[in-house]
C-alpha cells in the first residue's frame, strides 16, 4: 500500500466543509504509486499526491482489456508436456484408467 492511502480514505468519508479548510489534504511528497483521475480535461492528477500531474490522455482511462495487444496464437509444434498429456489421456481412453 502506497504513501497517503489512508489520507484518500480519510478524504472520502469527511463532510466538505472541513476538506475546505484543509483537513486531510493532499500529500506534499510524491506518493510512488499514482491512482490518476481526469481534473479538468487537460490535466489528470493524482488521488493522493499533489506532485502526481500529467497531461490528459484518453487513452489512459480505457479498460486493461482494450488497452492491451492480441493475444498471440501459437501455431505448429506441441510442447512436450502438451504431447505427453495427450498421450495420457489417449492411454487413459483405452484403459479407462485414471493419469498421474
């Protein structure tokens, strides 16, 4: 768990009027492990730090899955475990035995 986690926490769970006056305000030091949030279109900054500040993206909010490149298909050769499995199951089929 990162610094000033538990200023967030905090933060979340108090009345406005005392976050304006300063209370549980955002951490003066760098926090190490960003949690960024969409400030004002042009701007992300982060949840726990005041250092945490980056140009918007759009890119940055999207889903890990639609983030992320093809998965890749192995084509051709079995792997050696993948062939001996194979085999166990096919000796397995005719004795109908049980593999270990």
């Amino acid at each position: 768990m990162g610094r000033y986690r538990w200023r967030t926490r905090v933060r979340s769970r108090l009345p406005w009027f005392l976050l304006d006056r300063g209370v549980a305000a955002k951490g003066r030091r760098d926090c190490g492990e960003h949690d960024w949030y969409n400030a004002n279109g042009g701007v992300e900054r982060c949840y726990h730090c005041a250092l945490g500040e980056r140009p918007y993206d759009p890119a940055h909010f999207l889903p890990p899955v639609a983030n992320s490149p093809p998965p890749r298909i192995r084509l051709g050769r079995r792997t050696r475990r993948e062939k001996l499995l194979g085999d166990c199951l096919a000796e397995q089929r005719k004795r109908r035995e049980p593999c270990d």
